[in-house]
C-alpha cells in the first residue's frame, strides 16, 4: 500500500477527528507510529537522536541490550552528523 495524498490522508484524519472539517488543523495528534531520522544532518535529525538517547534511558531496565544497540546507533550518528558539517 502506498503513500497516499495529503487529500487522502486530510480526509482519514477528518473523518477520525484529527482535524476540524472547516480549517484542516490538527485537534490531536493520534498516531501508531511515529518515524525519527537519526543519520539527518538537520535540527529534526538532532531532535530525532535525542528521542532515540531519552527512550534507550527510559527502557534500560527493561532491555539493556536494546536500550546500548539505540545509544551506539544515535552517538554514531550524531559523530557523523558533526563531522559532516
């Protein structure tokens, strides 16, 4: 399945409440997933290693092997990130 149009998606999140039907703007913002781009050298690449470095802290108890695997991955990207600048 792939991506729809703004059109399309307007139209889900109208029909799921999301937005109001007279201005488009968001109501809420009720998503399953929600994407981060770590190796973007842009604020929301740095936004996106800093979520990825916050979550790897909230989950170390739970799974620590997990929770190194996020911190190697955003501390990898954020080295290349600086280097590339």
């Amino acid at each position: 399945m792939g991506q729809g149009s703004y059109l399309d998606n307007a139209s889900i999140m109208q029909q799921h409440g999301m937005i109001e039907q007279d201005d488009n703007e968001m109501v809420g913002l009720f998503l399953k997933y929600f994407v981060l781009s770590p190796t973007k050298n842009t604020p929301y690449g740095a936004a996106s290693r800093k979520a990825l470095l916050a979550y790897a802290e909230a989950i170390d108890g739970e799974n620590p092997k997990l929770a190194f695997e996020l911190q190697s991955w955003a501390r990898h990207a954020e080295a290349k990130a600086t280097a590339d600048k």
